[in-house]
C-alpha cells in the first residue's frame, strides 16, 4: 500500500511538471532595443576591443573632461596675456619711434 501511494505521488508530480506550458517570450516586441553590440567578447579572442573600450570610458569620464576644460582654459588665458604683452611692446616700441623722431627732428632744427 506505501508503495502504491509513493508510486502515485511520484506519478502526479511528473505528470505536474512535464505538463506543456506555454512558452514564455524573453525578449517581448515592445522591449526597447539595446543600440549598442551586446555580444559577449572573449579578451583572448580575435577582434576583442578591452583596450580601446578602456581607453572610450576613460575619456568620457567626467574626471577626464574637466580635466580638457580647464586645459582650455588655461590655454586661453595664455593666449590674453600673450596678446596684452604684444599691444605693450608695440606700444613701446610706437614710443620709442616718435621720440627719436622728435630727438632726430630736435636736432635738426638746432644745426641749422
């Protein structure tokens, strides 16, 4: 009889779980769509992109593009600077010709 009820039980069991069920769809139509390659890329293989992919999250960082920025930035100011110290010398050097010229025109006058 313990036999009997072990059989049965085993029986209502598998019939309960090899019964057809009605296959679930992983990847449903209105699933938004991935716009990026998500195959999966041995690092030994051929074609396995580690470095360069290291080296895009690196420069999108954000760590990275402040970095640029302020590079910008200091690069711009050098160029100010740069601009304001050659308005300075050529205004000396503007000077400097108008007072040899006054000098030179000075000192014609006086030996004539």
């Amino acid at each position: 009889m313990k036999n009997l009820f072990c059989i049965l039980f085993f029986l209502l069991i598998s019939a309960v779980s090899c019964s057809k069920k009605e296959p679930q769809d992983l990847y449903p139509a209105d699933s938004p769509k991935a716009d990026y390659d998500t195959v999966a890329v041995d690092s030994f293989s051929t074609g396995a992109i580690s470095v360069d992919v290291a080296e895009q999250i690196r420069m999108s960082s954000r760590k990275y593009q402040d970095s640029l920025k302020e590079v910008l930035k200091l690069q711009e100011q050098e160029k100010k600077i740069k601009e304001e110290l050659e308005k300075e010398n050529k205004k000396k050097a503007e000077e400097e010709k108008k007072q040899k010229a006054s000098e030179t025109s000075g000192s014609d006058v006086k030996k004539e």
